[in-house]
C-alpha cells in the first residue's frame, strides 16, 4: 500500500484524466510508477554494464599511463 500528496494542480489533473477516460485515478499512478521503475532499471543496467566493460579510471590514472607526469 502506498498513499502519496500530490499537489493540488496536478491531483486535478489526474482527477480530470480519470474522468474522461473511465479509468482509475490508481491505474494512471500505477502505470506512471511502472514506466518509471522500468525506465530506471533499464538505465541502471546499462550503466553497469558499461562500468564491467569500460571501467573509469582516474585523470592521474590516465597520466601515469601516458607517462605525462614531471
């Protein structure tokens, strides 16, 4: 179970959406969490998998390898 405030200009949008469409005021804010969740996830994903295949390394780091240290 999750309640939430929204604020009041956009509480009556979802209110105005529900409405016209005969939907739930809780389908639209589950499926707005869903996307987002998803979105999220993909993105973490993709970022770890780059960290396993190019893993950042630090600016002194690519100076040592460079051998442009004094």
């Amino acid at each position: 179970m999750l309640a939430l405030r929204l604020p009041p200009e956009i509480e009556q949008r979802l209110e105005e959406l529900a409405q016209k469409t005969g939907r739930t005021k809780s389908y639209y804010a589950k499926k707005a969490i869903l996307e987002f969740l998803e979105e999220e996830e993909d993105y973490l994903l993709a970022l770890a998998r780059l960290e396993k295949h190019n893993p950042r390394i630090s600016l002194e780091e690519v100076e040592r390898q460079l051998d442009l240290k004094d």
